[in-house]
C-alpha cells in the first residue's frame, strides 16, 4: 500500500529581515552537512506523522479542517 511521509504544520510568509538572517546563517554554516529549505517552503511543524498509507490521509484532512 502506497504511503506518504506527512507532518503537520504552520506555513511561514519569511519577512525581508528574516531572508537577510537565514543568508547569513547558510553562509556562515556552509561547511556542515545541512539541507536547507527553500524560502518558499517555510513553515514551523507542529507534528510529524510519519509514513501513513494513503488511504489515511483524506480521513486526517477532514478532521484537521474541522478543528482548525
């Protein structure tokens, strides 16, 4: 059964300060072994679910939308 490696999680609007910062910090830290994000992907996980079969996922959805 197919699966998905899902989290949840906040998206972040990055504002022109926080950009400057996290150049600066991607360039002082260009030496260790990290995967960056892109700027466009920012976001703050609020929980990591894992793999979860597909079928799961929809149900998850739903459920997240109503408490939301």
């Amino acid at each position: 059964m197919p699966q998905k490696r899902i989290f949840i999680a906040i998206h972040y609007h990055p504002t022109p300060d926080f950009l400057s910062w996290f150049s600066d910090l991607k360039r002082m830290t260009g030496h260790e072994s990290v995967k960056w994000t892109d700027e466009h992907n920012f976001h703050v996980t609020l929980k990591f679910i894992g793999d979860t079969p597909d079928p799961l996922i929809p149900p998850l959805i739903v459920e997240l939308q109503r408490i939301a």
